[in-house]
C-alpha cells in the first residue's frame, strides 16, 4: 500500500508520516510512505506548476499510484478562506488520483495563542470551526476525516497533564505526533493497532489516550 501526505509544519514536525509507517509495519501492514511538506503550506499552493512541491508531486505520481492521500490544511485556512481550503482539496484530490483520500483534520491552538484572540474563539470553539470545514471539504470528494482536532481536544479535557502542544501553543508535542499517528492509522484501516512499541510511548499515556482516539472515530 502507498500513502502520501501533503501538508506542512503540522505533518512535519516529530515526523508524523513517519510515526504512521513505523506504526503500520509493526502491526503487519506492508506500506510506504511518501510526504510533501513545506512550512506554513496552503494546499492550493501546491497547484502551481511552477512550485517546487508541485514538481515533487508530479515526480512521485509518476512513479507510483497512490492508494491513500492524506491531506493537512495551513492551520486557520479552513476557518478564515474556506474557498481556498476547498480548492486545494479538490486539486490535489485530482492530481494525485489515489483510490483513498484522508482529510487531516488539526486542532485548535492552545490557550494563551495569540491567534485565539485574534480570530475571537476559544482553543475548544477554533478545533469545532476547523472540523466543520475538514467535513464539508470532505464531503466534496467523498474523502474519510481523520479527527486529530477533535482527540487533542479531549484528551486535553480528560487529561491536563498530558500536554500535546509545544511551547509555541501551536505546533504538536511529541505525544502529540504519536496522537496524530495512531488516529490516522486508526482511519485508514479501520481499527485501533494491537502494539504501539515503535512510538515508545509511556504505557500509562497510552492507555489514557488510546480509548480517546478509539471513540473518536
């Protein structure tokens, strides 16, 4: 099976589409993983025949079909150009042509992010706008959610030790990235994975997060 994710810092950071293929292949699923990523991304910039990721994308459709793409939106996108977001999902839903398409749905910023007040809503009001749009766009092309916004949210409530954020109040922690990657794997093949040694997540974290992501989709 061949996955592509397209995104930005949010996929990135602590290597998200890695955490999943290490992940998959420990739980018997014979994938790999291509990524296509660039700080603070738009989707739809990645149509532009002229930018250097959209040649990246050509070259890797070239040489392989895709059976699932994944999708990551610039943070706020969904919330202040829904259009736009719309766009970029529709293009490169084309483009890439896979048999699957996942939305990776993000999560509000924590509280205390400037960008809270700027946009008027709370960490809990911004994952509830971004998850509305993620399944509008989702609906467009008939693409799977995979809700990472809605996890970090609840594990956040359930759980005020276990901090998914770094200290920017945006981008994910550690855990955070594992939380991503459990949840896309959870997606993508219909159930939770029996081990998640490779993450080397602390047993105790994992049991408080795993029935989180579970419930969640």
């Amino acid at each position: 099976m061949n996955i592509l994710f397209i995104g930005n810092s949010y996929t990135y950071v602590h290597n998200v589409p890695g955490l999943f293929e290490k992940l998959a292949n420990e739980n018997g699923k014979n994938i790999t993983v291509d990524s296509v990523t660039k700080g603070a991304r738009k989707l739809y910039e990645n149509l532009d025949p002229a930018d250097e990721k959209h040649g990246e994308i050509i070259s890797l459709t070239a040489k392989k079909e895709y059976d699932v793409l994944i999708l990551q939106e610039q943070s706020y996108l969904g919330i202040t150009d829904y259009q736009s977001f719309e766009k970029g999902v529709l293009g490169l839903n084309k483009l890439v042509s896979p048999k699957k398409t996942v939305l990776y749905a993000t999560w509000g910023r924590k509280e205390g992010c400037p960008l809270l007040q700027t946009l008027g809503l709370n960490s809990e009001e911004m994952f509830l706008a971004l998850e509305m749009a993620y399944i509008q766009a989702a609906k467009t092309i008939q693409a799977d959610v995979s809700p990472v916004g809605r996890c970090f949210n609840e594990i956040t409530k359930q759980y005020g030790d276990i901090d998914l954020y770094s200290p920017d109040l945006s981008h994910q922690s550690y855990i955070g990235s594992c939380v991503a990657a459990i949840c896309h794997y959870k997606t993508v093949f219909g159930e939770m994975p029996a081990t998640c040694a490779s993450l080397e997540l602390d047993a105790g974290v994992y049991q408080k997060i795993s029935p989180i992501i579970k419930d969640s989709i």
